[in-house]
C-alpha cells in the first residue's frame, strides 16, 4: 500500500520537472526569483508633455521679447520676417501677435511695474 501524499508529492516533482525541461521558472511566494534579476522593459514616454512644454516657453519668451522691444519694434519686425522668403516666412507667421502674446507681456509689466 502507498502513501496517498507520496503519490501527490511525485505527480509535483514531475510536473515541475517536465515544466522546467521546457524553460518555465518556478518562484515560491517571498523569494527573489528569476523575475527579481530581470530589468524591467523600459516604458515608452508620452510626447504630450515635452510638446505642452515648449509651446508654453514659446509663448512665454515672446511675451518677454513683445514687452521688451515694444510694440512698434515688434510689429516691424515681424512685418519684415513675413515679407522674406521660406523660413524668414515661418518664422514670421510663428512670431505674430496674438491674444496669449499680449496676455504674457501685460502680466510681466504689472509685475515689472510692481518691483519699481
């Protein structure tokens, strides 16, 4: 007569053996297995925020050049940039005044005005 507990405990050994022969790993629970070791894949980074960022600076440093230079000097400026060819073109379309523009550089005047 054999031990029923025997009999589950070789029908285990084997599974794990026949499991293992076919490359599976076994990690008991609270043990550093092969898991453990592995690094872990890198995530792929969302391209919304570097691309929120720079839109933000962009506005931002336009506002400080708007203020800075004046709005005469701006305006002729950009003037000048659209009557180029190409990029001087772009760079004009990109440059034009517009409602955040006026937003940053009334913003930085109050705050300049408040420093004096």
């Amino acid at each position: 007569m054999t031990d029923p507990n025997l009999t589950d405990f070789y029908g285990r050994v084997a599974r794990i053996q026949k499991a293992r022969a076919k490359g599976y790993g076994f990690e008991a629970p609270g043990t550093l297995g092969r898991s453990y070791y592995l690094r872990p894949q890198a995530r792929r980074r969302s391209i919304i925020a570097p691309v929120l960022f720079l839109i933000v600076c962009s506005f931002l440093l336009k506002g400080v050049i708007y203020h800075g230079v004046g709005s005469q000097t701006y305006q002729d400026r950009v003037t000048s940039l659209m009557a180029g060819q190409g990029i001087e073109r772009a760079g004009g379309w990109l440059m034009q005044v517009d409602p955040v523009t006026l937003f940053v550089s009334d913003k930085i005047a109050q705050i300049v005005a408040q420093v004096k």
